[in-house]
C-alpha cells in the first residue's frame, strides 16, 4: 500500500483530540537552542486550540513569557516548576544526576498519571534517555526506537529509527517494523500498512550481513500475518512513496532524515534565486506563489512538529533544538492525538499478539 495523500493526522483531526483531551501534555518548555520563547509561544498556540498543557521549567522564566501573550492567564496553561536543565551541549547520561532538570520532570509527570504525554525541543540524547530512564520499556521491546515521518510523492512515509541506536541488533529492527505497523492502524487508520527494509538493492540477497538478517526475520513475520513485508526498498524509493514504512538502523536514518531536510532547504534556495533572476520570473513566481507556500509547507519539519520515541512505556515525542513555535505546537497536537487514540494501550496489545502468533 502507498501513502495516502496529506500529512500525518490532519490539523482538524488533532486539534478536535485536543479539544476533548482528559490530560495535559507535559512541555520542556526551557528545551532547546532558543529556549523557553518558542517552547511558550507554540503552548500558547496550542492552548488556544483547546490543548490543556503543563510547561515545566523555571517557573520566573515562563511566568515572564507568558506575561508576553494577552489573555494567558485564561488559557489552560499550568507552569510545573524545575529549577535545572540539561544544556543542548551537555552529556545525555546527566540525566541520572540531575532530578531537577525540565526533561526529567517532564517525564514524571507522564509517570505518575499527570500528564498524556511528554514533548521536548531539548537534548534528543537526554530526552530518550530520560523516557527510557523514567518510563521504561514497552513489554518485548529491546530498544525504543526514533519514529519521524516524510514527505512523499503521495504524501508521507514512516521512517525509523532516526537516531535512537546507532548500533542495532536484527531483532531490533524487527520489532520496530510491527511497532511502526500498529503505530499506522491505530493513529493513520492504515489498514495494511507496507514495511519496506532499506537497502542497496531491491533484490532478496542484496544488502550487508545485518540487512540480510533483518530481511529473513521481516519475512518470518510477514508469513505469520504479523506485518505487511513489501521486501527491500533503496534510497530513491523512500520519496516515491513505495512503502508506508522503512526501517533501518539508526545511524542510516539519522543520515537520511538529515540529508532530506538539507536538500529542501537547498532546493527552495535554487528556486527561490531562480524566480527572482529576472523580471519575467518575478512575474511568474507571483503567479505560483501560492502553489510554492503548499510545498514548502509540506518540506518544513515544522509540519510534523516531533517524532515519536516509540518502544517506551509512554508517550514522548522529541524535536528539533531549533524548532520554532509553530512546531512546537504541533508536536504538542500529535502527542494529544496519540493519547486520545490510546497509542501505548494498543502498541502493548499488538506486541502480545504478536509473541502470542
């Protein structure tokens, strides 16, 4: 099955889930290369829409953040306070040490049942060591995995992991793919979703010897109706959209997230020069001027606002250190959609069906 056209869970669709959402979304709201400004300005946004959020961090710096914003004070905003935070050039294992820290706070709100979910801007490497550390591990799960999505020729696809292990093991990979699988049904209404396994060659034998491996135990799960396995995909077939799923080992995928956001922003570079270089190109990008805001939409990550740390015993979704409010406030939707579609309570059923198959 392709990707179906648009981008993952529609802004209608989540901003209903947040309107009749029972918990809080847990922020680090001081997370980040800019801080608490962005963090606060897309909970504001958020708020707006209906999302009840908890923003934990120095409660002086958020309370003179949101002084910022007329009409605050009535949103269902709520300042958690925490005292300390892990720095985007810190060490992830600082997380054991510092309890105070917004990342780790954050987390125990998710924890102890105060919070849906838990959404960082901050250190990626403290925020899943944090969520690994607080809340960890789905039953049958070795290793959580970075879950992100991109832009297709027919919409998205899903890719994981992006950054979570570089170093894998085959079962790894595995059991992302009936993870990603359920993650699909559950928050994308994808019946069957496809799984495809990045390789160098689309044949059954191409690939090095983790590849191969991965590729045999896919095809186990395929034979036992546990995954939908098309077999090996390449790099050009992520964007043609040829799987809704690809999964690969984290160092790959970190490269190829990366070097698809480098390449749009270069892109929209050359096209941005290329229709102001004369006087009738100006003419022209005045006329698809619109259809070009479309596709930039679709090519910014902050569209899709965070990814899912999927395999821990909770829901925590990771972003950029740069992201700017508007992502933000959409990771802070996403992560409000999952909990309303009870995302952990059904990845649990699917990983006991599938050691139960």
């Amino acid at each position: 099955m392709s990707a179906k056209a648009g981008t993952p869970e529609s802004a209608a669709a989540v901003q209903e889930a947040g309107a009749v959402g029972t918990l809080p979304v847990a922020l680090d709201a001081v997370g980040g290369d800019h801080g608490a400004a962005p963090n606060v300005e897309g909970a504001v946004a958020a708020a707006r829409s209906g999302l009840s959020v908890l923003l934990v961090g120095d409660q002086v710096k958020l309370h003179a953040e949101l002084g910022k914003y007329p009409g605050a004070s009535a949103l269902p905003l709520e300042i958690v306070d925490a005292p300390d935070v892990i720095g985007m050039d810190e060490h992830a294992s600082d997380v054991r040490g510092r309890k105070g820290a917004s990342i780790n706070v954050a987390n125990r709100l998710v924890k102890d049942g105060r919070a849906s979910a838990v959404v960082s801007m901050g250190h990626s490497g403290a925020s899943m060591a944090a969520s690994l550390l607080t809340l960890g591990r789905l039953k049958g799960v070795d290793r959580p995995a970075i879950l992100t999505h991109l832009p297709a020729r027919n919409g998205f696809i899903t890719l994981l992991d992006v950054g979570a292990n570089a170093d894998v093991k085959p079962q790894y990979l595995a059991q992302w793919a009936g993870l990603a699988s359920t993650y699909l049904k559950v928050v994308e209404d994808r019946e069957n979703p496809s799984v495809g396994l990045l390789s160098i060659g689309e044949e059954d034998h191409k690939g090095n010897a983790l590849t191969l491996e991965v590729h045999a135990l896919l095809r186990q799960a395929a034979d036992a109706g546990r995954i939908n396995f098309h077999g090996n995909v390449e790099g050009r077939d992520i964007f043609l959209g040829s799987t809704d799923i690809v999964v690969t080992d984290g160092f790959t995928g970190n490269i190829v997230l990366k070097l698809a956001e480098g390449e749009a922003k270069v892109l929209f570079g050359w096209v941005r020069d290329a229709l102001g270089s004369t006087l009738l190109s100006k003419v022209g990008a005045l006329l698809v001027r619109g259809s070009l805001r479309g596709v930039a939409a679709r090519l910014d990550p902050s569209t899709y606002g965070a990814s899912l740390l999927i395999g821990v015993n909770g829901l925590s979704y990771i972003g950029h250190g740069s992201a700017d409010a508007r992502a933000v406030k959409n990771a802070l939707l996403r992560a409000d959609r999952a909990a309303q579609t009870d995302l952990i309570g059904r990845l649990t059923e699917g990983l006991v069906a599938a050691a139960e198959s």
